[in-house]
C-alpha cells in the first residue's frame, strides 16, 4: 500500500533510470560529446502568445513583458473574464532539464489540477500514482492521505510562495521527476483556465545512436545502452521487436513505460 514515503531502493533504481539522458549515451567521442552538450545548453522554447524563440532563463524576462495584458483565450471560456492572482511557475525534468515550460495558475487552483495538467501534458502512460514533495511534506492523492501524506485536494495559495522550488513525482516505479519553481505571484486575468500554458521547450535533437541520423523511436528494453535511439530505417533492423518500441515524444518521460505523447493534441 501507498503510504506518501517511498522506499529508498525503488528511488535508486528509478533515478538510475530515468535519469538516463540519450545526449550522454550517444558519446563514442569527445568531440560529439561537446557538441552534444552545447545543443542541450542552447535549447530553447516558444512563447505561445508571440510566438518567439528563447532560451529557458531569458523566457522569463521575455514571458513578463509579452504577458503583459495578454489574455489566453480558447473558444470554450471567451466570456469569464476573473481578475485572479497567479502564479507563475517553471517546470523541467528533473534529470533532464532540456524539457522545460513555464506555466501560469490561478492561485486558488488545487495541486491536484496541477497534477492533471502535468499528466495530460507530459506524464500520463498508464494512471500510475504521483506525489508532490513541497516544504518537505508530501502530498498525494486523497486515497494516499489516507495512509501517511497529505491530501493534494489543496489550494496553490496555501501551499506555494514566490521563490519556493517543490518537486513532483510520476510512477513509483519507472519515475519521471519534476522540479518546480515558483517564479512569481502577481494579478492577472484569467478567462476560464484555470492553467495557460505560457511556453515550453522546442524539441530536442536526439540522433540515431546506430546511424546518426534523427532518431525517431525508442527501445524500451535498449534505453540508455547506447543503441536505443533509433531512426525508422534503423529500427526495422533492431532485435528487440516492434512491441519494444516507444515514439519520441517532447516530454521528460520519452521512453519511459508506455509513455507515446500528450492525451490531447497540441
Ligand atoms: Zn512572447
Ligand atoms: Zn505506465
Ligand atoms: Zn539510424
Ligand atoms: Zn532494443
């Protein structure tokens, strides 16, 4: 049973793996190694209200001039306008800093529509467990509560100030870890979301670890032995079977589990 703790060996384990980073393990030479790592340095993302490109830290100065005014709106919540506090929040993998988004929340959202937006986005494979870890308690789903952590049916405001950095944790199992920071709190309008996803990360190159070319799958069972990523043409050849096989995705848990992609399309 899920008691809001989880057991020391099942995170090494989990962090060895999820930790496992393509950039690392495409090495058979320094000098794509450096190249490799520069690529990473410079990655950068959109900002979904002009469409610019920036890296992640200049993202935030950009993010607070372009916002300025701006209101997200979809077809389904043009009329309720709420002036509301917000947070502006950073998410990026934990050990894989190279995904990264900065979102904007309503303050009086719970963290467990935060939780559901991380799922739809980048998470969700197979309905496994998560966890925040915020000021050194735990919170968890309410049937977790139960039984050790706290309940994640709770406010942003009560739990979250500017500067704070909190973490989150999807599949006790195969782990894909967050880390959050709490960038800003400030007055906004928000038109119904109660989330606005502000920017996120453009995808990064992962090469074929067998040809070099654009690597488009994963194998599941070869992620991290250095012949894992693979092109189309490359993994007609591989050994391991098409069931084996995982889409590379734009999410910190490409490879990971069943992960395929977003529950809904971008
Ligand atoms: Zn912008
Ligand atoms: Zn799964
Ligand atoms: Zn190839
Ligand atoms: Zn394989």
């Amino acid at each position: 049973m899920f008691t809001g703790k989880i057991p020391s060996s099942t995170m090494a384990v989990s962090n060895f793996f999820d930790g496992i980073n393509p950039v690392i393990y495409f090495i058979d030479g320094g000098v794509r190694m450096e190249q490799q790592q520069e690529k990473r340095q410079t990655l950068q993302g959109k900002c979904n209200f002009c469409g610019g490109i920036f890296g992640k830290r200049a993202m935030t100065k950009h993010l607070e001039k372009c916002r300025q005014g701006k209101i997200f709106q979809t077809p389904s919540n043009k009329n309720k306008l709420r002036k509301v506090r917000v947070f502006h929040i950073t998410v990026e993998g934990r050990y894989n800093p190279e995904y990264w988004m900065h979102i904007e929340i309503s303050a009086d959202a719970k963290l467990k529509d935060l939780d559901s937006f991380l799922r739809d986005i980048w998470l969700e494979c197979c309905g496994h467990l998560s966890s925040f870890e915020i000021a050194g308690r735990t919170y968890v789903e309410e049937s977790g509560a139960r039984c050790g952590g706290k309940d994640r049916n709770i406010m942003l405001s009560k739990v979250l100030i500017p500067g704070m950095k909190f973490y989150h944790q999807y599949d006790f199992g195969t782990t894909t870890e967050l880390i959050l920071k709490v960038v800003s709190e400030r007055e906004s309008e928000l038109s119904g979301n109660t989330i606005v996803l502000c920017a996120r990360n453009e995808p990064p190159l992962i090469l074929c670890e067998s040809c070099g070319k654009t690597a488009t799958q994963v194998c599941s069972q070869c992620i991290g032995s250095g012949a894992g990523w693979l092109c189309d043409a490359c993994a007609e050849e591989h050994e391991c079977g098409e069931e084996m096989f995982l889409p590379v995705v734009n999410s910190p848990r490409v490879g990971c589990c069943g992960y395929t992609g977003p529950v809904y399309d971008e």
